[in-house]
C-alpha cells in the first residue's frame, strides 16, 4: 500500500478490506454487487467528515468514502484496491479501478444524512431477501429479534436503488433505526463503527435465517413485546460501553488471517 496514505485511511482500509473478506467467508456476498462503505475520519479529510451524534443531518460536500472496485468479487477486495470516492460517487484517489455510482446512492443518502452513519453495510442474502418480501416483515419469535427490539425500519420498495430522489423518503423511513430492511430488496445496517455496524447487520441476518426456518416448520411461538425490550436491553453488544461489536469482529478476522492475509496488501 502506499506509504503516503494517512495513518488512519490505513487503518480504515486495512479494516475494510478484512470486512469484505470476512463477508466471502460468511456466504454474504452477491456476485459482484452490493457494499459496504466508511466515512473517513475527520483526520484524514481535514475535517470533512462529521461522526457525531444519533442522527440529524450529517451532510458535508467534501466527506469521503472508501468503496470496493466494482467488478471484483468481495474475495478480491484488498486494503490498496478500495478506492476513494466523494458523497457523488466521483473517484478522487486516480484508482484505476472502476466504481459502481448507482450502487453508492443508498450509502451516500445514509452517510450524509445520518451524521453517526460512519458505515454502512448492504446485503442481499436470501434470507434477508426472504424476510424483506413477507408480508410483515421480520417477526417477534426468536432469541434474535428479540435483541432488536425498536431498531428495526422499513423502507418500501422503490425500483433498483440508483435515484437520488428515494434519499430523503429512505431517511424519513429509517429515523434513528440502525437495522434497515428494505422491502422486496434486502438488508441494510448502519452505525458509528465498523464492527457496531457488522453486529447489527449479523443479528439482523441471524433473526432473518432464524425465522425462514421457523416458518417452513409451522407457526412460531410469539415474544412478548415487554420479553423482547428486556433482552434488547440485556443484551448489550452495540454498545460502546460494552465493545460495540468490536470483539466478535476481531474473532471473524483472525479466521480470515489464518486463510488467507491478502486483504492487508
């Protein structure tokens, strides 16, 4: 990697890269599609990037973005081939690698508008699509959902995500809610950190996998709403007080070391 880039946009992209591959090695990947996007730090842009707060509008023309080259399968993704783009989807570190600006719509509407969503992951894995297209959508009956009690949004299908206009409607439609599912499409996680983020996203995708096959057995057993507030508040992992993901993000990447380093180059 080149020796210039900033300390933190390292960290950041060597971070990154292990997050695609920890996706490969989990099944969650999509051909060629889908992202998972950070906000660089504020050390890297000269204080473009604005990671305080819940939500709000966190809007900045200068932030920037690492994104994976478009046309590579998340496998392939490395710390040097990410590639440095604006809140327009625009190449700004002269990567040769191409970018999918269509695909960036939904991140920069949740990057900018949402000034705590440092990252965001999207995922089309079939059962999140699976949930996403039933009627009522994810369900309160198992040990997962019941870790997500009053994070969860929904936003209606509006065609293939490449429209700007759907921003302000998607963000109306999330709040403050960092676990997303977008009807008929998939899932979508947002949060401070990269490991928070991945922890939403893994609870979510696990309460989906649950439930599809609950479902194909028969009727499931339902959790009360006053069980499911308590185990959201027991549980404790997207907290940062408690790690935030931190810990469990760092077991998935020492599997990853062990089968292939790469994603540091």
């Amino acid at each position: 990697m080149n020796t210039s880039i900033h300390p933190d946009e390292r960290a950041a992209r060597v971070q990154l890269a292990a997050c695609y591959r920890i996706f490969a090695m989990l099944g969650w990947t999509e051909m060629i599609y889908n992202h998972i996007t950070v906000r660089l730090p504020e050390g890297v842009t000269g204080g473009a990037a604005n990671d305080g707060g819940d939500g709000g509008n966190g809007g900045n023309s200068a932030a920037q973005f690492l994104i994976n080259p478009f046309g590579l399968h998340y496998s392939e993704v490395t710390a040097s081939n990410l590639v440095k783009i604006d809140a327009q989807g625009r190449v700004l570190d002269g990567s040769a690698h191409p970018v999918n600006p269509a695909g960036f719509t939904v991140h920069a509407a949740i990057h900018n508008g949402l000034a705590g969503a440092h990252c965001v992951m999207h995922t089309h894995t079939t059962a999140g699509v699976a949930v996403a297209c039933l009627e009522g959508g994810l369900q309160q009956t198992n040990f997962y959902t019941a870790q997500l009690h009053g994070m969860v949004a929904y936003h209606d299908f509006e065609g293939i995500t490449i429209h700007a206009d759907e921003g302000p409607r998607l963000l109306q439609s999330i709040g403050s809610r960092n676990a997303v599912i977008l009807r008929n499409h998939g899932l979508l996680a947002w949060g401070h950190t990269l490991p928070q983020t991945f922890a939403i996203l893994w609870t979510l995708q696990r309460a989906c996998e649950i439930q599809m096959a609950t479902f194909s057995m028969g009727r499931a057993i339902p959790v009360s709403e006053e069980i499911a507030a308590r185990c959201t508040r027991d549980a404790l992992q997207f907290s940062p007080a408690h790690g935030a993901g931190q810990d469990v993000f760092n077991a998935l990447v020492r599997q990853v070391d062990r089968l292939d380093a790469s994603y540091k180059n």
